[in-house]
C-alpha cells in the first residue's frame, strides 16, 4: 500500500515542481508614474512605482484603475503613468505581490452612445425592375453595450426620416418614418492607449425589427406592411478623451426590405451603408 501510495504521489510533486519552477522563471510587473506642476506643492516633482503584481493582466487591470491618470494630465500638471513592465531580475519566489485581480465578472453598461447617422435614400423598386432612390436617410440612435470593456452584448434603437421615390408615388418624394430596434453582438478591443486617453475597434453586428410609419396615402401595400425584419453590420473607431467620455466614428451596413416588385406595390431596400457620429458615455468599472 504504501509503495502505490508513493508512486501516485510522485506525478503530482512533479506537477508542483514544474509549476514552481515556471513561476520562478517570471519576473514581478510593475508600472511607473510621475507628476509635475500643482500635483506636486513644494516640490519639483513626484514620482513612484507600483507592484510587484504577478503577471502583465494583473499589473494592466491596476494602472487601468489607478485613480491619478486623470489628475496627472488635468491642466497645471505635467506627468502620467507609464507602461507596465516586467523586472527579470527578481524571480517571483522572493517578491510579495500586491493583489490586483478584477472583481468577479458581471453583466453591466460598458458604453452608451447616442450618435446621429445619415446615408443615401431608400431604393424603391417597382414592377418591371425600375428602380428610384430617394434622397437621404438621416436619424438618431442609441446604441448599448453590455458585458465587458472588449465586448458584450448590444441593443440599438433608432428613429430614422427617409424620402421614398416612385412614379407610382407622384412626382414629389414622400417622407417616412423608421424606427428600427435590434440585439446582437460588439466586439470592442483596446488597440491605443496613454493616460486616460485611448482607442477602440467597434466591431458589431444584430438582428431586429423594422417599424415603417407614415405615407398612409401612398395607396400601396408595402406602406401597409408596416414591420420587416433584418440584420445591420457596423465597424468603426471609438476615441476617449478620458477615462468616461469619447467620440464614435462608424460605417453602417444595415440590410432591410419591405414589400416586393410586384404589380400596384413597391419593394424598400434599406441605403447599402451610413455614416454614424457619436458622443459616448462609459460609466466607470465597478
């Protein structure tokens, strides 16, 4: 008994002296930061180090949620916190590390942006092929992300004005009103970063329904459908300024349609891409 007691304990001590070792062979991280000007009274300047934190993602997390970023660049100062870096002079078994681990995950608002987006006219397509295009498509809308500060979930709401153009239509362009609500999926990484300054991909992609309001007169079906379902893909950048508050620059492919080319009707096809500007909101992490 003792001699299978022994071999059995022999895999796991080399599996702890394996991880030991790989553990030794790191070095701590740690992140710098100075500060002249009003931050530092009486003095020329102020400067420090933070850490040791065990590995990168724990050192990044901690200067991520340092509360001096914004103070060190507020005017009057000069100074930051620079990048994480790792010290190989140490090994990890002789440094005490500074616990940095992120809460647990939870479901939150990561970012709110209220942006307003124009792009070409509905295309309407009537019996025989004939296509027209209205001239523009412009509205609001609102677009959430949940989960994390890389991605999560999103839901987008709209309230769009567009002009539609057909001869069945009469010579003038008619208006409508189109509020579209989807979910899905944004996908929001980091890729620049300095102080509290920084930059995001916003990569997205839902599936909703289309509400179609107005042009009750226009005399055909398609105005009486109403609803239409359909899907919008997106890809842009967003710019903070500072740690809550940035601008959203993005390029709207929505895919929508309504009614078909079809004698006394209409078939709406959705502007192949839009332009979207936004003002955004991320409310600080937990």
């Amino acid at each position: 008994m003792h001699t299978s007691v022994g071999r059995a304990a022999i895999p796991v001590a080399a599996a702890i002296l394996i991880a030991s070792a790989g553990t030794a062979w790191a070095g701590p991280w740690y992140y710098e930061w100075s500060c002249t000007g009003e931050c530092a009274p009486g003095r020329l300047a102020i400067d420090g180090r933070e850490g040791p934190f065990a590995s990168r993602a724990d050192c990044e997390y901690a200067r991520d949620h340092d509360p001096r970023a914004d103070e060190f660049v507020a005017p009057g100062n000069l100074g930051g916190l620079e990048f994480c870096e790792e010290d190989t002079s140490q090994p990890t078994g002789s440094v005490t590390f500074v616990a940095a681990t992120p809460p647990a995950n939870k479901v939150r608002i990561t970012a709110v942006e209220i942006g307003v987006a124009l792009g070409g006219g509905w295309a309407a397509t009537s019996e025989g092929g004939m296509v027209t295009r209205g001239p523009a498509t412009i509205g609001f809308e609102i677009d959430s992300h949940t989960g994390r500060d890389v991605g999560g979930g999103a839901i987008q709401l709209g309230v769009y004005g567009a002009w539609v153009e057909a001869p069945m239509l009469g010579e003038s362009a008619r208006a409508v009103l189109l509020v579209p609500l989807s979910v899905g999926l944004a996908l929001t990484p980091q890729v620049w970063s300095h102080g509290p300054r920084s930059a995001r991909l916003d990569l997205g992609a839902s599936l909703g329904g289309l509400l179609l309001l107005g042009c009750g007169d226009c005399g055909a079906p398609v105005f009486d459908e109403t609803i239409s379902f359909g899907y919008t893909l997106k890809a842009g950048v967003d710019v903070f300024l500072s740690k809550t508050s940035g601008v959203g620059v993005d390029v709207v492919f929505p895919r929508w349609q309504l009614g078909s080319a079809s004698a006394g009707n209409l078939q709406l096809d959705s502007p192949t891409a839009m332009l979207r500007l936004s003002l955004i909101n991320r409310p600080p992490a937990p």
